[in-house]
C-alpha cells in the first residue's frame, strides 16, 4: 500500500480530537447528565417511561439537566438502571429506577444535591471514598468487559461517544499496516468464532482471501435465534460501531468490498440503531469509498432475516439471502470459497467481530493472556433463570460453571438447589450440579455433551423438570428442522412424541432405549449442526438425570412437580385461613370453593394447575400445595359450603 | 391485474376478500413496482407488505410471484417457511407470549393458556372483533425478566396468570374511556 501524504490514522484523529471534545462537554456538564439504559431489555422493565418520569420532575422543579440514553450493562436484574452524573459527585449508578424513583431522585439529590439516595445506589463507576464502588461487587470484579467494555457507557446513536474512546483507531491502524497484516493478527491471536462452533476466524478469513474470485463478501451473522441468548442483540443495540469497526477490519483481511449486516426481523431497535451507524459512520468516511483515504472501499447494507433458526447455519443463510427457503447445503464447498453467487463469503458472529477491533488495538499476544491456550479471550454469556443476578456476563474462557453461577452470578435464588444449568441452548446439554468444576472453553463442554453455542445458560432449581426440559428442546428443534434431512425432520418428531408421551404419564421403559437409538439416527444422519445437535439436550438428560425419566414411566410421578398432567394441587385445611379469598380472587377458572368450616378447596375438575393460588396464598398461612402423582391429595372429607348457608352469609 | 386475479377465483373465494382486504391490494398493487424483479428481492418484499399491512393476503402472494417471475408455490414454499410472516390480520393488541427456555421454565406455557382462556381465541387466531391476536414467539430477548409477553409494542415483564387478566382489563379500560371520549366529542361537536 502506498503511504500517503495524509494517513489514514491522521484522517482518524481529526475526528477523534473533534468527537473528545464534545464528549468532554458532556463529562463536565454544568448541569447533571442522567444515562438512562435503553436497549430493547431496559425498554421492557419500563425505561421509556422512567425517562418520561425525570422530564416531568425536572420540568416541575425547574431544573436543567441532559438526559442520554445509552445502550446495555448486561445486568437486567437491575434493570432499568440509570446513571447520574451531578456536579461535585462521582457519576453513580442506580438500579430499578421506575418513573416513581425518578422522581425522588431528582428532588433529593439533583435538587438539593444533599441526599444521593444510597436506597437505589449501586455504587460509583470509579473509586471514591464516599460511596462504594462497581468494583466491590463480585458481578464487576469477576468480569472481564473485553467487548463489552463500553456498552451501557456510550451512546449507541452518538458515533462521537464510540470515537471518543479509541473507536475506529483499530481500523485506522489496519488500514495502515494493510489487510495481510490484520489476517496475521488475528490468526495468531487464535480468535475462535463465537457463533457456537468455535472456528479459528483468522482460519477462514485466509481461506477466503487466497480465493482469486472477486468481488468477495463478509457477513456479520445476526440472526440470533436461540431462546435464551440475547447478546448480539445487545451488542448492536449498545456499541453498533464496535461491530462496523470489525466488519471492516474482517473485510480488509479477506479484501471484500461489500459487507452485509444479517440481523433478525424481530430485533426492530437493533436494525434501526445499525442502519443509523452505518450512516454515520460513512458521513465520517469510516465506511463507503476510499476509507480515511487509503484506497480501500467497503458498501455495508442491512438484510433482515426473518426468522429461522436453521438460518444462523451458514449456508442456510445464503439461501436465504438469495430469495430461497433457508436450506443448509452440503459443504464442501465452504462458503469462504463459493458462498453467495458462488463468490468467496466469510460469514462470523457479532461477537467474534466486536472482538476483532480490541484484538487489533492491543495486540495479539495480550489477547492471548486471557483465557485459555486453546480458546483465548472471554465468553460471553446471557446467565439467566433461578440465579440471583441474571443478565450478560462477559467471564475469561476457562473459568468453572460453578465460578459463572455462584461467584460471579450470586448463586441460586430463594435459597433453594441448583440443578442443572443448560448451556448452549437447543444445541447444548443440561449439566447436572456435580458437573459444576467443568470448565468454560469450546473443548471442554463438547467432553461432557453441552457446548457452547451461542452463550446461552440456563440455571434451574429443584423445581424444573428435566424430561419437560428435554421435550421443551426437541419441540423447539422440530418445529425449526428445515425438513431437508429425513432422520431430522422425523427423528425429532418421534423423539418429541416420545418425550411428550412421558410428560404426560403414558410413558413406557423401552422408549428410553429408543429415545437413545433414534437420537444417534439423527446425529449420523443430519446435513448440518442443527439436525447433528438436536439430541443432546435428550442425551445429557437421559445419562444425567435418567432417575426423573423412570418416576416419570414407572410411578407416574414428576419429581420436580412440573408436568402438569401428573401434578395437583390441594389446599391444607390446618393453616389455611377461615375467611380469607385470597385464592379465590385469582382463580383463572374459578376451581376454589368455600368449604362447610368455611375454610377453601380447590375442585380437582376445574383446576387448571396453573399455580398461582400458591403465590396467592399468604406466605403466613402457606396453605396450598403441590403433590406428585395427583392420587396424593389426602383425604381431608371436604364438604363444600351449603348453599343456603351461602345465601345467609351473603345476605348479612 | 387485481382483477384478473379476482375473477379467476371462485365465488366463495371471491366473498371471503372484504373491503379491507380488497384496499390493502390495490396498495400493493401500487408498492411493487418500486421494487426490482430479481427473486432475491423475495424476502424484502414479503416483509415490505406485512410491515405496511400486518398480514400477507392471499392475493398478495400472487401479485409477488407475478412480480418476480416465479410460482405462487414458490413464494406460498418461502412465506410459510419463515416465522416472520401471517396470513391474517393481526387484531389492533397483538398478544405475544414469549415462550423461550427463561419463560417456558417459568411458566410462558400457562400464561399461553390463561391468554386462550380469556380471550377465547387459540394461539395464532384473531378475535373476531378484530380486537386481539394471540401469537407465541421463540425469544424475544428479556429472559432476565422472564415470564415476557409483548403486548403491541410494549414489553410486560413478570407476567403471572392475574397479571393476564389486568393487562387485558387494561385494554378495555382505555378501549371504553377513548369510546366515552369520542362521545363526548361527538356531542360537543353537535
């Protein structure tokens, strides 16, 4: 590449110095700035309107402040979560701040700047001495923000606030050294793709660029379809230029000129923030032609997908770009060599190119230092269910399942057992709590039957049913089977009907042989990964947890008291509370009758076993159980109340 | 060339396109030109029309395929294949339960149920009144705040059995109160 008069780097730190300052201007405001988090997680837990309850407030007591929405922490327990940033204080954090929260904060601390509200605090971003700090909470101190450094900090809609902390530099500096030299980065920082198979990134990237073909393609893969994983959506929602920054350092590596963003149809907030970027960023000349002036040029476009599972597969995904059923297709040949129109397409994960920008700017051997040998870097994981802090948790590769759950995510909630932890979602495997020391890296999981797919980890308690876990999966996947390969579509159809035959009591003993013997069919006989992992949320349980599928067969009996065909509920007549409706009231079907003591009852033909009586119930009297098989209801010789005795009552 | 594809109907087929139905072709008759012939635009186009309309009308798909030079099975082979896409009209508060792995161990499952029960409709259906749709969606993402429902755009986080009966009241209420409103209106204008 020949060196110009003006570099590339140069070009960058024009705009860099411009996009501090405002940025400064922002960080020592006159006037308090609010951050209020608004990715799609923060909107659902009421952000919108917490923003709505400062204006109001604000507006009433006549005080001026900024108020910035900035993307995504990762800690939805908190959510919405809001940081204040008032003259004279360090910039503090606040959790489940509602539109009521609001309020008080702005009359207690931005009013009279006295009361800081230590109720809703979660700490200072930086260490103080008059208020604890982010990093006195193992969440924090555990982590390891490598790519999520900055998200829930910056603005996702300002490319200034991503400029401002070092945006871009990497592909500046890629753009200097050239693309062979990123490639040579990258591959020797062994980044390996987070999309769930692990793939050496550099790897393919190389395949692609030794292609003579042209013009080549690189894919930013989206289409997050797992149920239970949510952090490519929250990395475009909350940093979308970490992610153009790595689709134009992995294009300059392969020598593509286009680069296309796959994102689901059903992440509206996460399309509408990246088109917005991309405009941004090529009003800045980071994106389009002549890239800050170094003769290299990169079309980035949008394509919604419209959701299908199977697309997150890789030639599923070119189908469907191309106008088809999204179909996987046998490889070879890979898509780095003939992928769309039969030209070289390097297709990677959110998360693997949001890592690319970081690999670049501090080197390969410091990403190395994290992590593992054979899987450097961190994971990102979306940790949710029966912990105590649920949400995105980005770890070093290596640590335990036990580590994630209990230190970092504050263990089991409500004092009850762990179970099991599913990982790696309908491709992933339940472990069970003796198989906690496992480590996280892409190996070690595929030794025990999970994997680590796409990040997603689920933690269950006593109170969830593994064969329901099992057959919720297997339903999952069937409905997703392209229907291509026989032993898929069939397979998990009978593996399905089978686990849900067991569900409901009707279960035999040698379906479980079958279950077994049909799961191996599918694995052998499956084109791509979702047909070859579709079993192993039924294998891990079956060789785990195979005592709950023969209480399930054998005594009819859910051990978790989870199957609803093979649970009920009764109430307690000893604790349970003369005169009170509690129950009553939230009976969906109206199954609770008023016994002849004037005590409450459920009538076993009309319950619908949803449960909710037992939240209804006052944990005083704590009068409603659950029992397994439904012939437990003791026999208590309830009589309900008779009607004129009902009349009387009614009429005083 | 609506009505060369109206009149190749038959006359039940021909009935059963309202007024409504009839409004939002002329429309896409309309749209499609703005869009280039190529088949790969199929899946743009398809999700052109269900964002503008909320649906797919069968119709639409024939104009589609006419348009990009393919089969009606082909374009019925993809719209079906992909999740995105409805062949009726979503009611004015579509009702989505999220019944991803967080929900479904939390019970995503019942409120489904609870949903059915009250408003007598079965997932994927419309009310007749056209009022509420009911749906369920793999994940929407809010797994931390699990059980999810989406109701319109808004997310509802924590959902219980009762919560499903005050989020529905919640909607009648604003139904009646924006009725009386009107009312008012009407009379003041009057």
């Amino acid at each position: 590449m020949t060196q110009l008069a003006n570099s590339p780097k140069e070009h960058l730190l024009v705009h860099a110095e411009r996009a501090r300052e405002r940025v400064k201007e922002l960080k020592e405001s006159p006037v308090p700035v609010i951050y209020v988090g608004c990715a799609t997680c923060g909107r659902a837990a009421g952000a919108l309107e917490t923003i709505a309850g400062f204006e109001e407030v604000l507006k009433d007591n006549g005080i001026e402040a900024r108020i910035e929405k900035v993307g995504c922490l990762g800690h939805c327990y908190a959510e919405p979560l809001v940081i204040i940033q008032n003259p004279g204080f360090p910039a503090l954090l606040y959790q489940k701040i509602g539109a009521g929260e609001a309020g008080i904060l702005v009359r207690s601390f931005l009013k009279d700047g006295s009361d800081p509200c230590y109720e809703y605090l979660i700490g200072a971003l930086e260490t103080d001495e008059n208020f604890p700090t982010l990093m006195d909470y193992p969440r924090y101190l555990y982590e390891n923000r490598v790519v999520m450094e900055h998200c829930g900090l910056i603005d996702p809609d300002e490319i200034d606030h991503y400029l401002a902390v070092g945006g871009y530099l990497s592909l500046a500096q890629g753009l200097e050294k050239g693309g062979e030299w990123v490639l040579e980065e990258v591959k020797s920082a062994n980044l390996r793709g987070r999309g769930g198979a692990g793939f050496p990134a550099g790897r393919k990237w190389e395949i692609a660029r030794k292609v003579e073909k042209t013009p080549k393609l690189v894919i930013c893969n989206g289409d997050e379809g797992d149920p239970g994983a949510y952090m490519d959506r929250t990395l475009l929602e909350s940093n979308p230029h970490q992610v153009l920054e790595g689709l134009a350092l992995a294009a300059l590596a392969v020598g593509a000129e286009r680069a296309l963003l796959y994102i689901r149809a059903e992440y509206p907030l996460a399309v509408e923030i990246m088109e917005r970027a991309i405009v941004q960023a090529r009003g800045k000349n980071l994106l389009g032609a002549n890239i800050l002036g170094s003769g290299f040029s990169l079309e980035v476009s949008v394509f919604k997908g419209s959701g299908a599972f199977v697309c997150g597969e890789e030639t599923a995904l070119i189908e469907s770009l191309v106008g088809n059923r999204g179909m996987p297709q046998p490889r070879p040949p890979y898509p780095a060599v003939a992928g769309l129109d039969g030209l070289p397409t390097v297709i990677n994960n959110v998360k693997t190119l949001s890592t690319v920008p970081t690999i670049i700017r501090h080197g390969h051997q410091w990403f190395r230092s994290i992590g593992t040998e054979e899987s450097p870097g961190t994971a990102i994981f979306s940790v949710v269910g029966e912990v105590e802090y649920p949400g995105l948790v980005e770890v070093p590769m290596g640590v335990t399942l036990e580590h994630l759950v209990v230190d970092v995510c504050g263990g089991i909630k409500d004092g009850k057992e762990l179970k099991a932890v599913q990982i790696g979602g309908p491709s992933g495997g339940c472990l069970p709590a003796s198989l906690m020391e496992t480590v996280i890296d892409f190996d070690s999981l595929k030794t025990v039957g999970a994997m680590m797919g796409s990040g997603g980890l689920v933690v269950m308690n006593e109170d969830t049913c593994m064969v329901e876990v099992a057959r919720y999966f297997t339903d999952f996947t069937q409905g997703e089977s392209c229907g291509n390969c026989t032993f898929c579509r069939i397979g998990t159809r009978h593996l399905r009907d089978i686990l849900h035959s067991i569900t409901i009591g009707e279960g035999k003993m040698e379906e479980l042989t079958d279950l077994e013997e049909i799961s191996e069919a599918v694995i052998k006989g499956s084109l791509c990964s979702l047909g070859k992992t579709a079993p192993n949320p039924v294998l891990t349980t079956l060789r785990f947890f195979r005592d709950e599928y023969i209480a399930h067969i054998e005594e009819k009996r859910c051990p978790a008291k989870m199957c609803r065909p093979l649970i009920a509920f009764y109430i307690d007549l000893e604790p349970c509370a003369r005169g009170c409706d509690a129950c009553v009231a939230c009976c969906p079907t109206d199954a609770i009758f008023t016994t002849s003591n004037r005590k409450k009852a459920i009538d076993q033909e009309k319950c619908v076993k949803c449960g909710e009586c037992v939240y209804a119930c006052p944990p005083e009297y704590d009068a409603v159980r659950r029992v397994s098989p439904p012939e437990m209801i003791p026999d208590q010789g309830v009589e309900p109340l008779p009607d004129t005795e009902k009349e009387k009552e009614e009429s005083k | 060339m609506l009505d060369q594809l109206l009149a190749a109907l038959n006359e039940t087929e021909r009935a059963a396109v309202d007024e409504e139905e009839y409004q939002i072709l002329q429309a896409v008759v309309d749209e499609l030109p703005a869009f280039s012939h190529e088949v790969s635009q199929l899946i743009p186009i398809l999700q052109e029309i269900q964002g503008k309309h909320g649906y797919l009308p069968r119709l639409a798909l024939d104009m589609v395929a006419d348009h990009v030079q393919t089969t009606i099975g082909k374009v019925y082979g993809i719209a079906t294949f992909y999740n995105q896409f409805r062949f009726n009209p979503p009611g004015r508060n579509p009702i989505k339960v999220c019944l991803g792995t967080a929900c479904h161990v939390k019970g995503g499952e019942i409120l489904l149920e609870n949903f059915e029960r009250r408003l007598q409709i079965k997932v994927g259906e419309t009310s007749d009144d056209r009022e509420y749709s009911l749906e369920r969606v793999a994940c929407i993402g809010c797994c931390a705040l699990a059980p999810a429902v989406v109701v319109g755009e808004k997310v509802e986080a924590y959902v219980t059995p009762s919560k499903v009966e005050g989020i529905i009241t919640e909607i009648e209420v604003r139904n009646e109160m924006a009725a009386r409103e009107q009312a008012k209106n009407d009379a003041t204008s009057e």
